[in-house]
C-alpha cells in the first residue's frame, strides 16, 4: 500500500437494518492518510454505522469497505491491527482502575504502548489509581482515547467522543487528539453533530444525512467554496432559517458573504432533507 | 507466566463480587459438610461395635446401640438432605461465573473496548473462558472432594471408591457440571447480550441438557449393564433396569410381562410362577425377574465417562459461544 493511496474507502456502501430501515445507502468514500476528518450529521444520519462498518462491527448489506486496503469482514485481526477506536459512549470496566485498563489492554494487544498512554494519562493528571467508573465523563474520554493511542495504529476512528462532554472537556479532547495525530502522524476520523467543535481540529469534512454522503471536501476548500445569499439564487445548495429567523441560503460559489462552517454543514443538510422528503 | 497471572488479577477484578460470593457459599458448604463428617465419624469411631447398617444376618443392633444408633441416623438425615441436594451447587457456580463472560461486557459496552483493542475476539474469549474454567474448577473441587469424604462418612461399611451410593451426587461429576453449566452460561449470554435474561434462560437449558446428557449417560449404561438376580451379593451397583426372563430363555420387560394382566406368584428370590401353590413349594418356575446393573467396582470409570460427556457438552457450548461472539454485535 503506498502514502497515496486511502487509508478508508468504502464503495457503494448500503446498511440495511431490520424492519427495512436503510442507515446508510451509497456511500462512496476515499479518505487520504493523514489529518483529522470531521464526520457530521444529525442524530441517525448514519455516522455511527458507517464508523462501525469500518471497525467490522456491521456488516454491509451491499458494497465494500476497507482499512488501509483491507476489508473488515474478510480480514478482521489484519484490520484491527491498523485501527484504534474510540466508541461513542467511553465505557470502562467497572472493577478496574485506570492502570489496570491499560495493563489490560497490553494483555489484548501486546503491541499496545503503556508507557505512551500512561504519559498521555500523566499529563492530564488522570488518576492511575482511580477506578474507570470514578471518573468523570470528560475524564473516561480522555482514557478511552489514550486507550486508542496507546495502539499507535495508523487510523484512529472516534465515534462521537464528544457527545456528553462539557465545553471544556470537549476543548481538552480535541487538544489531546490534534496533538496526537499531528505528533504521529496517523489519521483520524471523528464523527460528531457539534460543527463548532471540530472546526479548528479538521481539515476535512464529510457531511452525512439520511444515509448518504452530502459533502466531502477539505474545511478550507469547503469554506472557500460556498457563500451566504439572503435571497434565493440559482446555486443555491439548500436554504435555511438564520439565528435572527431570517431565511438565507447557501450557495456554491459567490454570495453576499462567506458562509461559516456551520452554515456549510447546515445548508447541506437541509439539502439531504429535502431531498429526502421529495423521495 | 506474569501475562497469565496479570490477566487472571484483571479477569477477578472484573467478576470480583461474584466470585468472592461463590467463594463464601462453597466455603460454608464445605464447613458444614466437613462438620457433618465429623459428626458422624465422631459416633461410628467412639462405638466400633455397633454396625448402624445391619446384614442380613443380623436382626437387631448389639445391646447399648440404640442410642448410638439414633445419633448416627439423625446426623446420617441431615447430611443426606444436604448431599442429595448440595450437587446443584455445581450447576449453580458454572451459571453465575459463566454468563457475565460475554454478556456483561455487551451489556455495559465494554465489549466495544475489548473487540477492538484485541485482534481476535475469539482469542479474548478462549483466555476469558480459561479463567472462568479454573474458577469453577477451584471452587468446585473442594466441594467434589468434601462430598465424597461425607459419603464415606455416611456409608462406614462401603468403599466408595467401588460403590454407587450416591452416585451423581459426590464426586467429579459435580465439577463437570459445573463446566457444562459454564458453558450454558456463556453462549446463552454470548446471544442474548443481557445478564438477567441470560440467568433465567440459562437456568432452563441448564435444565434440559442436564436432563438430555443423564438420559443419554442412562442409555450408554444400559448397553453394558450385566444381568443379575436379586439375591445375589450385589454391593452397591448402578441400577440400570430390571426384566423377566421366561422359563424359555426369552426375556422381556416388565411392561411387557406383566402388561397383558399376567398374573404370577413370586418368591424371595424372584422365581415367577404360575400358581401360589407352586411358589410356595418352589416348582416349575414360569420366569425369573432379573435386574440389569453396572457393578460397583466399575464405579471410577462409569463416573470418568459420565463426567467426560457432561464436560465435553459444556466444551461444545463454549465452542458455540465463540463461534455467537465472533460474529455479533458488540451491543
């Protein structure tokens, strides 16, 4: 596998849950290696789904996926080795401390570093000592995530890490994650529904909704790309109310003024609605 | 060896309250077993001429055992309650250790973790089943052997170890049942993905494979079963069946014998006749009823096997619960 090549693809991807609920439906993705990628969408918009699909824990109804060029359901171990993930609610062992979660997960990966996620643990003056439950939420994330480190693997996916945390333990997350991923290199996913949060950390967005992939692009070419129009305009991506009521809309290429990120995520979900809603 | 012991002290610490229950009810068995032993040792050591069992020949207690008597029979009622009940201990710690294994980490999400941090979840599964092996194991064998040492307690004339007093309700089988029930435990827990659910199914089909396993145990048995009469010095054997072979040689069940509203008139010894008038003068005899039994000495091997097969049906299901856990949902 060369730099170029994606470190997460998936083609034509389709996940049917019972009852015929479509959770995901033609995802077609190439993720380069390297920098952090936002995943963003409303509540069931299939951003966990999508993550899990990845880490081999659903199985696509129809279409591939792959991990650095290999396929989840074919190949898990090999898949897994190339991985760390960070679930959407950070659930630790109710009988073990923060030590014993690293000494256990050197135990599942021999090639797990503690020393590196104890450091990591360190520096955020994390109780080793301290049982995972005893934790606060913001500090439970920040061990599942040292966790996710501690594999050094090339890909990390982060499943809505952020969702129960406060401004400032959210902040910190990101601090920890920006740095990490920088520092070594690797890639990360992260989905949330909070734009704000992940606008400084990412450089690419993808916007999710009903089940399909609405943008995908680099944060800064997104934001370069599109403009606010405060009236309707012949490319517009999808209109929405503004915070003062208004009714704006979101235009690829110029407008009246530059659309914030916020704006971009939002213009385009409103576009997945309504195309929804016309299927 | 450290990465054994290391993941022995983290597997505890997950299922520590648990355990240490476990623990705590199979120490308090065992004492108290321990206890009855002593008790009824205690009496059959300080009166060594007092056979409590009589023999045939026999047909009353030598003068100033009565007493001595009473006290052994009425130590020999409680102990008895407990042995003929104390084996579903077994059943009971297999479930309890076993359907946390899997279920729990699905239930509190903690599976997530595990699944993605190891690379083969069959691989977390055979090293959490490995512990939960030697927990049941460690907590049972102590009961397996406690309840063999009361039996002999119980039976002062019998060599237990060529006997089937008590047969199913001393010794290793307890462990294997532990073993099976661990496996139930497990895969139960493996599907469904919830500890109390599992608890309650898993106490059903701990029932009815206990009641498939000892059936087929019971027809493995019937086919090496020796025929034998019921005044012959039998011991103690396993009773596997009984039957009436006819003057002629044929044999046939008793359902078969007597099914068709035959009448016939029988003798100390089981000699079958026709009329009473020939039963009492012991002539021409029409059949004999016979028993069919596993004698005593073959006790160690039948009760190997029979642990074998309950143990191996509990190895089946753990294979099972790998092959649940490999591919489902980790919530």
């Amino acid at each position: 596998m060369s730099t170029t090549d994606p470190v997460l693809e998936t083609h034509d991807l389709a996940k049917r849950y019972r009852r015929n609920v479509w959770a995901l439906q033609g995802i077609d993705l190439e993720l380069p290696a390297g920098g952090i990628t936002a995943l963003v969408g409303p509540n069931a918009a299939g951003k966990s789904t999508l993550i899990k699909t990845w880490v081999g824990f659903e199985r696509p109804t129809r279409g591939s996926v792959r991990v650095a060029g290999i396929d989840p359901w074919k190949d898990r171990p090999a898949a897994l080795e190339q991985l760390g993930y960070v679930p959407q609610s950070p659930a630790l062992y109710d009988g073990l401390s923060v030590s014993d979660h690293l000494d256990l997960a050197r135990q599942l990966r021999p090639t797990f570093d503690r020393d590196y996620a104890r450091g990591r643990l360190a520096q955020l003056d994390i109780p080793a000592d301290r049982g995972g439950r005893d934790l606060s939420g913001g500090q439970q994330a920040q061990v599942a995530l040292a966790l996710a480190l501690g594999t050094r693997a090339p890909i990390l996916l982060l499943d809505e890490p952020l969702a129960s945390l406060d401004p400032l333990a959210r902040r910190e997350f990101l601090h920890v994650l920006t740095d990490a991923v920088r520092g070594d290199g690797a890639t990360a996913l992260l989905s949330s529904h909070i734009v704000t949060d992940v606008e400084q950390s990412c450089d690419r967005l993808i916007v999710l909704g009903v089940g399909r992939v609405l943008l995908h692009e680099t944060v800064a070419g997104a934001m370069a790309a599109h403009a606010i129009s405060t009236t309707t305009h012949p490319d517009a991506v999808a209109g929405f109310g503004a915070p003062d009521g208004s009714r704006i809309w979101l235009v690829r290429g110029t407008g009246e003024r530059p659309a914030t990120l916020d704006e971009v995520v939002l213009g385009y979900l409103a576009s997945g609605r309504s195309t929804a809603a016309a299927a | 060896m450290t990465g054994a012991l290391t993941w022995a002290r983290l597997s505890f610490a997950q299922q520590r309250w648990e355990i240490l229950l476990l623990g705590l009810g199979v120490v308090a068995a065992i004492a108290l077993m321990l206890w009855m032993t002593s008790q009824l040792l205690g009496i059959t050591a300080a009166y060594p001429e007092c056979n409590f069992f009589l023999t045939e020949d026999q047909v009353a207690l030598p003068a100033g055992c009565e007493l001595a008597s009473q006290s052994f029979f009425s130590s020999y009622s409680n102990a008895e309650i407990f042995l003929r009940n104390g084996w579903l201990l077994g059943f009971g710690v297999g479930l309890i250790v076993g359907i946390p294994l899997v279920a729990r980490d699905i239930e509190q999400g903690t599976a997530q973790l595990a699944w993605t941090l190891g690379r083969s979840r069959t691989r977390w599964l055979l090293r959490r089943i490995a512990f939960g092996v030697l927990v049941v194991v460690v907590l049972l064998a102590g009961l397996a052997v406690m309840t063999d040492l009361l039996g002999a307690a119980m039976q002062p004339n019998d060599d237990l170890s060529r006997s089937f007093h008590f047969e199913g309700n001393r010794g290793v089988i307890i462990v294997a049942r532990g073993i099976l029930a661990l496996g139930v435990g497990v895969l139960v827990g493996a599907i469904l993905g919830r500890q109390l659910p599992a608890l309650l199914l898993g106490l059903m089909v701990t029932g009815l494979l206990y009641a498939a396993v000892t059936f087929a145990i019971g027809r493995w048995n019937e086919t090496e079963a020796v025929e034998a009469w019921y005044d012959q010095d039998l011991g103690a054997p396993l009773f596997v069946g009984s039957g009436v072979r006819l003057a002629s040689g044929e044999r046939l069940s008793m359902v078969e014998f007597y099914g068709d509203g035959s009448e016939a008139f029988q003798s100390d010894d089981g000699h079958l006749y026709a009329t009473a008038a020939d039963a009492a003068a012991e002539r021409d005899p029409i059949g004999q009823e016979y028993i069919l039994v596993i004698p005593g000495e073959r006790y160690p091997e039948i009760m190997a096997r029979a642990s074998l097969v309950t143990a191996g049906a509990g190895v089946l299901l753990m294979i099972g619960a790998g092959l649940v856990t490999s591919r489902r949902r980790p919530n």
